[in-house]
C-alpha cells in the first residue's frame, strides 16, 4: 500500500505514516500522538501495513485448554474479581487428583497447549506448583506447557527462597516450555502501587521475561490497560517490552487485555470503548516493530471486534480455551469459549488466511 493511498484525517498524523511507511521505528511522543487521534481509519490502515509485512494475510490460532488450579491468592489487585481468601465462599485449591479429573473431562486429541495461570496461593510450597507441572506432563507428554505469569514466578522466589534464575529451571524441569504473559499490567510502578502493589515491581516483572528468554524459553507478555494508567503510561509500557525484545528476542506476541469491570451488571460506561480496543490493538502492532505478533484476546473485547481487529493489526485470534474464568469472574460478558469452527469462520470472514499452530507458531493446519 503507498502512502498516497491512505486519506489521512488528522494531519498530525503525517510524519508518523511517513515513519511507518520507510520502516522507522516510532517514539513515545509518536505514540501517545496516535492515542490522542480521533483517525480510527488511518492508525488501523497504517498498522494492517507492517501487519502485512510481517504476516502477509495469515491469522493464527491453537487448540488450547485454560487451567487454574487455584483462586487463593495472598494479593489484592484492585481489577481481580477471581482471587479468594483461604476459607472465602468459592476458595478452591485443586489436588492433583482434582486437577487430572478438571482436565480428563474438557480434554480432546486437538488440544495442543496448556495454559496454567492462578492465585499466589502462600498456604502451598512451591513443591505444590512444581507437581501441577510433573503431573500433566506425565499424563499428556504431547501437549506444551504454557504456565504461569512473570508476578507467580516472582512469587514462587518469595516462598521458595531461590532466585528467579533457579526457580525457571526447577520448572522446566518440571515441564515448563513458555511463559504466560499475565502480571504485566500496566509497567509503571505509579500504577502498581496504585493497582497491585503486592505483585512483581516492573524491573522485576521485565527481569523474569529477561531470564526466561537467556534460559532458552520464549515467551507471551500482555498489557491491562482501561482502568487508571494514563496514555503515556500504556506508550511506556510498549516501550519497555521493545526494548527488552531488542535485548533478547525472546517474545512471541503481545496481547493487549481490555480490563474487565468487577461486575457483569456493570453498565457501558463501566467498560471500555470498541474505539479504544481498536485504538490500542493497532498502536500496540505500530510500536512493537520487533514483535512478529499481536493478538486480539475476543474473552475482553468479543468474537466481532476481534474479527474486525484483523483489518487492524491483528494476526492472531487466540484458541480455543475450552473454559475461561478469571475474565469472567471480573465480569466479562463475551463467550466463554471457540469452537475450531467459529475461529475459522471469524478469520474467513476478515478474507484472511485461517491457520493453526501450536504454541511455538510452528502451522499445524490451514483450514
């Protein structure tokens, strides 16, 4: 697409289409101008450029299955709606018994990844989170294992007492392949301290990732934005993650996460904008030069939206999940979860290229 071909609206937007165009990487300022634009079309052409250059029309997604073994959690994050006291009405911790019976019953042969996310539980030792791991890898030696977030495994240091480089490898060990990309958040410490000071600090959550990716593994990272993080703190955030993926190389996609409400009853004004959603996917693909991948995440923003973030930036629809919680108990309204059917019919329908991975995008299928 030239350049020509884009009616730009906004002209403040110019240089930064002129950049995009030449391949020059954008800045902080360029960021948060694009945030303060009201020209949806041009920001959303402008990204399905590099989108196309990295990607050309192929949208990704896998088979996967969402696993929380426990809700118990000694933070307080002001967004949470899933996390319990031990003792509350609906604490859970699950056994390992309890935990094979969860999966045994929502497994099928198409699932190719595990993603294993849940509460800093501080009443378990970290034995308990290395077993989650032994215990599906001896049961299904198939299947990745995509587990737990940058704050658990600075959690699992807190109560283990080794450091984040031992602790990786205690789990890789275990089973570990990838790191989920939960507990980013928002990467600046005036937002943590605001909105869960109790988790891994930025440096801390970028020091994880960090040595993750010098111990071989790749990695997710996301971005909870919509609550009380400024324009310039989501272009920071951003930031931050490039420059750390120029360090090692080790992200494999950004998601950005739309947060959720508390309550399902909340009512629009309570949630964010379709406007806001696009908005942010699209900068997130303009910024993040040296990710290959931006994934629309359609338990926050929903099965049309993600379908049209596709002509936006967007080349990956995420899975299949089978059944997603924490969202949900943060009052998302969307489904639950995708049929292999529906996701394809979704990226059809953008006249894209439906294709399937694992959890490595290595293409099992195009359908």
């Amino acid at each position: 697409m030239a350049l020509e071909t884009i009616a730009i609206q906004d002209k403040s937007l110019a240089g930064i289409a002129e950049k995009v165009m030449h391949g020059e990487r954008l800045t902080l300022e360029d960021g948060v101008t694009l945030f303060n634009s009201n020209d949806l079309l041009t920001i959303g052409q402008l990204a399905n450029v590099v989108n196309y250059r990295k990607n050309q029309d192929n949208v990704y997604f896998l088979q996967n299955l969402y696993i929380n073994p426990t809700n118990v959690c000694e933070a307080h994050c002001k967004f949470c709606g899933f996390r319990r006291d031990e003792g509350d009405e609906g604490a859970y911790t699950m056994s390992m018994e309890e935990l094979l019976h969860y999966v045994e019953t929502r497994f099928h042969p198409g699932i190719r990844e595990f993603h294993i996310v849940g509460g800093h539980n501080q009443h378990k030792p970290f034995e308990y989170y290395l077993d989650t791991l032994r215990t599906l890898r001896k049961a299904y030696p198939d299947v990745t294992i995509k587990s737990y977030t940058g704050a658990e495994i600075e959690f699992f240091s807190r109560i283990s007492g080794l450091s984040i480089r031992e602790v990786l490898q205690e789990l890789m060990k275990a089973g570990l392949q990838s790191l989920t990309g939960g507990g980013a958040e928002i990467l600046t410490e005036r937002y943590r301290m605001k909105m869960s000071p109790e988790k891994a600090s930025t440096d801390m959550y970028l020091q994880v990732h960090r040595t993750a990716h010098e111990l071989g593994l790749k990695t997710h990272t996301t971005m909870l934005y919509g609550s009380i993080e400024t324009l310039e703190e989501r272009v920071i955030h951003m930031l931050r993650l490039r420059e750390l993926q120029d360090d090692t190389n080790g992200f494999m996609v950004f998601i950005p996460l739309a947060v959720q409400p508390i309550k399902a009853t909340a009512g629009i004004k309570r949630r964010n904008s379709a406007i806001d959603d696009l908005k942010t996917m699209a900068i997130s693909r303009l910024m993040l030069d040296n990710f290959q991948h931006i994934k629309a995440y359609f338990i926050n923003i929903g099965t049309q939206l993600t379908q049209l973030s596709l002509q936006m930036g967007i080349s990956d629809a995420h899975g299949t999940l089978i059944e997603e919680r924490i969202s949900h108990s943060a009052g998302a309204l969307t489904q639950q979860a995708l049929t292999v059917d529906e996701l394809v019919w979704l990226i059809k329908g953008a006249g894209k290229r439906a294709l399937e991975r694992d959890t490595f995008y290595n293409v099992i299928k195009e359908h």
